[in-house]
C-alpha cells in the first residue's frame, strides 16, 4: 500500500470518527421528559 493510500484511509477514519461524534452530541443535546401541549384538541400530554 502506498503513502497516498494510507493518507486516504486515515483521512476517511477521521471523518468517521467526527460523524460519530457529532451525532453522539446532537443525541445528548435533547431534553427528556414530559411535554404538554395545549391545542385546539385540548392538552396533549408526552414523554419523551
């Protein structure tokens, strides 16, 4: 395998490695709990 290889493969490990940690932070970013709404329906009650 020659250097420019060996740069692409770790190129393409760090832009996983940088995907994954996005999407693990956009996931610890949303709330937990309940969620009450009101609406023409009346209240509308969630766990999320």
């Amino acid at each position: 395998m020659n250097r420019n290889m060996l740069y692409i493969v770790i190129a393409i490990l760090v832009v996983v490695v940088a995907v994954l940690g996005y999407k693990y932070y956009q996931d610890s970013q949303q709330t937990t709990g309940v969620e009450i709404n009101m609406g023409k329906d009346g209240i509308s009650i969630e766990k999320k």
